[in-house]
C-alpha cells in the first residue's frame, strides 16, 4: 500500500514542530500516558493509540501519532503500560474509555485469551490493532507488518552470518503475543530449510513448533527459546545463563527491540563478540553500532512512526463515517526492512534526523 508521504518527511517535521516528551514528564506521574497536544479550538474527535509497554521503539510512534493529530485536527491519547502485562493495559485502556475517547488502536498482549475483551471494546467503539495483531478478534484492520516475514528476514541474517550451521539460541519477551510466534516460527522455518509461501493470513503457519526442547535440523538446531516477559535486565541475565548452558551456541536471533541489546551485553561479558553471531528486530542504536562495528549480523527494523500516523489517520477516518478506509484485506501493510553492514550508515542517519537528533 502506498502513501502520498514518507514518514521520514514527516516526521522531521513534526518533530520540529512539537517536543515529544517523556510519558512520565507529560502527566506528572509514572503510568506511561500521553495526550497529544491541542492544535485549534471546538470540539475534536479523541483517539487512543496503545502500545504493549514503554520502549524507544514506541517513542518514534508516539511522534506519528503526534503529527497525525495535527494534520488530522484529532485528540491522540498516546497510552504506554509501565510494563508487558495484559492486565495492566486492560487497565489502562478501561481509564482511558472512562475519559470519553471515541475509537482505539491497540497492541495486543495476549491476542487469544484477550479476544472477547477486544470484542467488547469494538462493540463500543471503533477498534483496530497495530504492531501485533489478533486475528481472531473482530478488530476492523490491522497495520503493521508481516510478522512471519519479517521472521524470515531475521533467519536469512543468521542464515547468512552462519553458512555452516550450529546452534541458535532465541530470545523474546513473550509469546502469547501474536507477533512474537509468527517472528519466532519465520526464524525457525528459514534456519530448517522450510519453504513457506509468504501470503498474510494465507498461506502463514497456523502451527507452530513448540517452545520446549530442541529442534533439529540438517545444519541447524535451536537449543532453546527463553522468554524475559517484556524486561530487558532479565534478557541479560537469561542469555548470560545460556552461553553457560550451551557452550558450542554458534548463533543468536533477539527478536524483541531490547533484546540484542541484552544479548550483546551477554556476549561482551563472556568475551564472545564476532564468535557468535547475533541477529535481531528493531533500531536500538546498541543494536545499530553493533552492526556497523561488525558484532552483529543485521536486524530487522519495523516503521513504528507510521504505525502511529496510520492509525490515528484510519481511526479519524472511520470517525468520519468513510468505511472504505478499511481495506477488503483487513490488513495494511507497514513493510520491514533488512538492515545489515552495507546499509547501516544510511538507515541510522536516516533515524537520527527522524528523531531530531
């Protein structure tokens, strides 16, 4: 799907038109909400964009959430949950809907078991989910990215890293989440050779290999997949036990935004930088100096700003009553990216006038 602007364009300007602040520093307190500021007078519709916990990552959607609300003339409530726990963003959307918002884009923790929650705030308002989708629920669209795909994407890094194959560790915050098994399962297919067409909601597994145990293949075998529920100092502490664990480990996939941060540090401890080789998701820029300094293979990197201006735009949109936004795919597709040495210096440059920097 294309879109008549480029987030970087946009961002840059919106970013040198509003200060994005600290979820903390916007309402005084520790809860992780923000509301986007008012940009005219009158009545304005109000919209929330909820997120699965506080990370950078979100803070760059938060910015496309802040620009949607000034070319969109909408209210953004910006809703971070202090931590990766289903029953706390319950919570913090249930206070949110007591302030009168009138439609919700939402990140999923626990898609399965939080269907006929999902399905009760849709009867109430306009709802759809980014990032991390829930298939299931009746959500009107979802935006994001191919989650399998960019699984894949992250395995052909190590693929490549590692041409003769060996053990692979996995690292992520949770899997209840759906993007975490379709990340987890991509990974895992590509390093055991599977070919899997790529057809969002088609032709994706709808089983997954489970999640204790080793599985084996002819060149590759994952000893393991360690979960840290969302918190980074126990990705640390969980990759530091397995290089322990598993002293022949050949390779690393972190598939959460924190987690080659935590992976790296691991290795750096235990003297294994460049002997183990390291993939994972998103633009941390540990993550990004490890790349450029040859200590990481690649990582796949998502658009979390147009996530944000997606959202608010589709939500302001079927405010409007234009239904015709919602495509008959249910599915807008907010493609990934590969980022490796030869285009590291570039993206990151990119990011840093993204972020004003």
């Amino acid at each position: 799907m294309k879109f008549r602007l480029t987030c970087f364009a946009v961002l840059a300007m919106a970013m040198a038109g509003c200060q994005v602040e600290d979820p903390a520093k916007t309402t005084g307190n520790t809860n992780g909400n923000t509301k986007a500021p008012d940009t005219g007078s009158g009545k304005k519709h109000s919209v929330a964009f909820v997120t699965n916990q506080i990370a950078d990552f979100w803070k760059i959607a938060e910015a496309g959430c802040v620009a949607a609300s000034k070319e969109f003339n909408i209210d953004v409530q910006v809703i971070m949950p202090p931590e990766a726990s289903a029953v706390v963003q319950k919570q913090k959307v249930e206070d949110a809907m007591t302030t009168g918002i009138e439609a919700i884009a939402i990140s999923p923790l626990d898609a399965d078991n939080q269907v006929e929650w999902i399905n009760s705030i849709g009867d109430k308002i306009p709802l759809i989910t980014h990032d991390s989708d829930a298939p299931k629920s009746n959500r009107l669209v979802y935006i994001g990215m191919d989650n399998y795909a960019a699984g894949r994407a992250c395995g052909e890094i190590l693929k490549k890293a590692l041409p003769d194959g060996g053990q692979v560790l996995l690292c992520i915050g949770r899997l209840e989440q759906d993007n975490s098994k379709y990340r987890r399962q991509g990974v895992i297919d590509v390093l055991l050779g599977r070919d899997r067409k790529i057809d969002f909601y088609q032709s994706q597994p709808n089983s997954f290999d489970p999640t204790e145990g080793e599985i084996k293949g002819d060149k590759f075998t994952i000893v393991a997949t360690v979960t840290d529920q969302g918190k980074p100092e126990v990705a640390l502490q969980k990759c530091e036990d397995a290089l322990v664990t598993y002293p022949e480990l050949k390779g690393i996939a972190g598939l959460f935004e924190y987690n080659p941060p935590a992976c790296y540090q691991a290795l750096k401890k235990a003297n294994k930088l460049k002997q183990i080789a390291l993939a994972g998701f998103d633009e941390n820029d540990v993550t990004l100096q490890a790349i450029k300094d040859g200590e990481c293979a690649g990582t796949v990197v998502q658009n979390p700003y147009e996530y944000g201006f997606q959202s608010v735009r589709v939500l302001k949109e079927l405010l409007d009553g234009n239904k015709g936004v919602i495509p008959e795919s249910k599915y807008i597709d907010i493609a990934p990216r590969a980022i490796t040495g030869e285009n590291v210096e570039k993206y990151w440059e990119e990011l840093k006038r993204l972020k004003g920097q």
